[in-house]
C-alpha cells in the first residue's frame, strides 16, 4: 500500500472559520484526539500572530505524541529584510516544533500586485528563509500559495517558486488551490507536471472547498503523485472551508487502497469528527459522507428491508469501518421491519405478531398524529417503547415548575424558574434565572437533580428546534420541539409536541436527561 502523509490544519486553517476561536486548552484537546487517528502532521499555529498560540507551542512542548510531529505555520521573510532579523521567522524558531511550515508566493500576480515586489525577489525570499531554517535542524514544508492560479497564469514563474524551495532543502511542496477555483482535471495534470519536475521530492496538495471540489481534487492529486494531503476535520476552514479529511481519509484508504492513518485507527473516525465540532461548539453537519448522523440512515420501508437483507444493498462500505453505525429512522413510511428492530433492541422476545407490538404500533400512529416524528428524535421513540412494555422506571417526577419573564432583559436574563421535582420519596425545590424561559428552565432543572444524578452535568444541548405544525390557529397552534445533546461521547434527540411552546421544551429536556441516565445505567462496568 502506497503511505499518504495526512496533514491536519484543523488548529490553524481551520480555526479561520466564522464562529470558531479556540482556547489552548481546547488546542491541546484536539492534539491529543489528531494524534490517536494516527495522522502525521497537526499544523497548530502561527506563533507569530498571537499571544495564543505562543502559549499552546509552549504547552504543546511536553505532549507525549505517538504518530504526529506539532508544526509552526509562518511566512517567508519581509520583502527585502535580513531573515535573521525578522520578526515572524524568529517566533518560529522560539516555538520549538520540530517541523515548519512556510507558505510563499507563486503566482506573479500576487508577487507584484500584493507584495509589490519583483519576481527575483519573491524568489530569494523563499530560498533565504527555507535555508535559514534548514540550517536550524528542523523539517520544512514549503506552501505554494495560489500555486494552481499561479501554474495557469504563468506556469513557469510557478515552477521557479517550488524549484527556489527544493534548492535551498525543503521536506515537501505544497500546492495550495488557494481561491478553491480549480478543477478535478486541472488539479491532476498540475500536479502530475510538479511529480515529474521534482522527482523523489514529496509532493503535497493543500485545497480550498470553494467550488465543492476540495476532496475530488486532493484525491486526483494524489492519484497524479502527491504523497502528503493537507485538510481539516470537518473541513473546517475560511469561506467554503477546507479539504475535509473525514472523506479523504476513508476515500483513500477504502477505496483507494492507500495507507493513510492505521487501520485500527479509522473506526475513530467519526468520533474524532464528533469531538472537534463539539469543542469548536459548532454542530456537526449530520449530511456529511462517513461521519454524518444521516450518512447510514435508512428511512424508507423497501430500503430498510433490503439493507437488513444484506447491508451492501444501499450501503457503500460497512459503517463500523469509520465508527459510524447503521440507524433505522422511526415514520410512517418506514415499515414494519424498521420498527421491529427499534423494538427488538430493548425487547428480543417480541415479534411482529405479539400483542405487545401492536399496542406500540397504534401508540406510534396516535403521537405522529399528534404532530410527533420520530425519524429525527429515534431516543424519545425508544423511551415510548420502554413505558409500553413497562420496563420504564422514570428516575424523577415534576411536581411543578412556574416561569417568570421579565423585560428588559438585564445581563442577558430576562427569565427566572422556580422548579419542584420529586424524587423517590424526597422533593426538590430551586430557582435558576436565564436568557430565555426554556434557558430557566433547563438550568433550574439540572440545579435541582445533578446532586442525586452527577451525569446530567455532563449533557450539553447542541441543538434547538421549533416547528409550528398548525399554523392556520396562530398562537394556539401546537409546536413540535427537538433538542439535540450531548456527553462528549455520543449525540441522541428527543422530542416534546404542546401548544405551550415551554411546555413541549419540557418534555424534550425531560426525555434528553433520562435518554442519558439509562445509558449510563445499563452500560457494562
């Protein structure tokens, strides 16, 4: 199996991404889980640009890392200063990674428009700064930056930038599709010219998702020649995002037959692609191919029949191959064989005969017909099923709860809760305040029970939907509220339908706590 270098930039490339501004610590997190996956390079940071990143680099320094080597991101020198008395180069010495990225220009345009230089210097930039560093003792990758704009505009100036770079000792050449412009066809011959250019070189392809092409055209890359593939969990990353490496990896090591991470490694896949939305606290694309919460979803009946058949029917690989798993969604057009298998999990002694089931199924038509869908809310679904067979033991009981809102809001609180849960034969009562009533009332609710249940302290709510499902009755119209949440560890929804848009909310938070609290209850020790 042909070795493909995988280069995460999901700390530096992807940290530009609206929305997202890690801490060190959740760097340091994120080290750690790149590093299990098995790939060889986490490009963290430049520690030039913020006080930050100085900080992780030096936190950074004591990890333990069994696959991957930590690289500083920089640039090359200033237009016409001494490398050795340049700012940004030197921060990448102090930062003490063993390797180094420096990206530089290879597109005339940007040379003469935007670093208003001449070509020959642009080029003596590059080779002043890589040979600086190499004489340093550290590994060097060298950036092309608008290396495929470059090539097409004047291809060879292109060439000279990498050839400026090979000269003066770099590891690798990057080719960066910067503007995220190019095409699969257009990306493999470029980089087939470069491989032919340069060779024994390592060749690597770094691109931009700004025509959704970012993961073709790192594959054809790597079909032409490219061993090192740079991109990001998730594809995280400014504009349209970054190659995303949750698709390259499998794609390449899969379909390809290329050796990417370690084998045993890629069933972390989609956890690894979990935890990184979670710490970046941006919600995971469920559409996503492999990792997705829908990439192995099967809703209608004559699919689901086929797969339970044999998976490969509608199933392009095996979902525990990347840690996903196979997910059977709860509808009216689902079947009964769908149903059966939900059931079958909590109750193996049923079959679609038993007096049990029906009275589920007429249950199930009765709450869709009140406006609740479980295809999108599959743990509320298996809760209606443990009351059904009376394997439901509920954990607390609300007595009452009374909401207070109050405007102007003042600090972000314009709500208050007060709250009485019993448990057992002991009541709880507490106040909480928030920035919303269900924002209350969560918070009141986890006041009073984490005390007897230190897991709910766990569960994160990454998601909030409502839906008004008769809207011809205006405000009485009754709502359909989804909550999404979360242990760091897996992901479930649950579901509340009233025409009391606090009350439906209720119900959802009461199902996502216990959802939670069973898990954990009947997970082996």
């Amino acid at each position: 199996m042909t070795r493909i270098s995988i280069y995460d930039s999901t700390l530096r490339d992807g940290a530009q991404a609206q929305g997202i501004s890690y801490s060190v610590e959740d760097k340091l997190k994120i080290v750690e889980r790149l590093d299990a996956l098995g790939v060889a390079y986490i490009e963290a940071g430049n520690p030039g640009s913020n006080p930050k990143d100085l900080e992780f680099f030096a936190r950074a320094a004591s990890l333990k890392l069994a696959n991957a080597r930590i690289i500083a991101f920089g640039a090359t020198r200033k237009v016409g200063a001494d490398v050795t008395a340049d700012v940004n180069v030197q921060s990448l010495l102090q930062a003490g990674t063993p390797a180094i990225a420096i990206f530089g220009k290879s597109w005339d345009y940007q040379v003469l428009e935007i670093l208003r230089t001449t070509l020959a210097e642009n080029l003596a930039m590059i080779g002043d700064t890589l040979r600086y560093l190499k004489q340093h003792g550290k590994e060097v990758v060298f950036d092309a930056e608008h290396f495929f704009d470059g090539y097409k505009a004047n291809a060879d100036y292109a060439l000279q930038t990498l050839a400026a770079a090979a000269e003066a000792g770099a590891d690798s050449l990057a080719l960066c599709d910067t503007n995220g412009g190019s095409f699969p066809d257009e990306i493999f011959a470029i980089t087939g010219v470069v491989c032919a250019r340069f060779p024994g070189m390592a060749v690597g392809i770094h691109c931009h998702n700004d025509s959704e092409m970012a993961v073709a055209n790192s594959i054809r890359a790597v079909q032409a020649g490219a061993s090192q593939v740079q991109g990001t969990i998730n594809g995280l990353g400014e504009r349209c995002g970054n190659a995303n490496l949750c698709s390259i990896i499998p794609n390449l090591q899969l379909k390809l037959g290329y050796a990417c991470i370690p084998p045993d490694a890629l069933r972390h896949l989609t956890s690894v692609a979990r935890s990184v939305s979670e710490i970046a606290n941006l919600p995971l694309n469920e559409k996503a191919a492999y990792v997705g919460g829908h990439a192995f979803a099967h809703k209608g009946g004559m699919h689901i029949d086929a797969v339970v058949k044999n998976p490969v029917s509608y199933e392009h690989i095996n979902p525990e191959q990347v840690g996903n798993s196979r997910r059977v969604l709860m509808s009216e057009v689902a079947g009964r064989s769908t149903l059966m298998a939900r059931i079958n999990a909590i109750d193996a002694t049923l079959s679609k005969d038993s007096p049990e089931t029906m009275k589920i199924i007429d249950r199930l038509k009765e709450l869709e017909h009140e406006g609740y869908q479980f295809e999108a809310a599959e743990s509320s679904f298996d809760l209606v099923v443990r009351k059904m067979l009376g394997r439901y033991l509920p954990f607390f009981e609300l007595v009452e709860f009374k909401v207070i809102t109050h405007e102007p809001a003042l600090n972000e609180v314009n709500s208050s809760v007060i709250i009485k849960v019993r448990v057992g034969d002991q009541e709880v009562l507490t106040v909480a305040e928030g920035d919303g009533p269900v924002n209350a009332l969560d918070k009141a609710a986890r006041k009073a029970l984490e005390r007897l249940y230190p897991a709910i302290g766990s569960i994160r709510l990454t998601d909030y939907k409502v839906r008004v499902l008769d809207s011809d009755k205006a405000s009485a119209a009754r709502v359909r509220v989804l909550i999404e949440s979360s242990d760091g560890h897996e992901s479930w929804t649950t579901i509340g339908v009233s025409t009391d848009i606090i009350n439906a909310s209720w119900q959802a938070l009461v199902d996502a706590m216990e959802v939670k609290l069973i898990r954990d209850q009947e997970m082996p020790a």
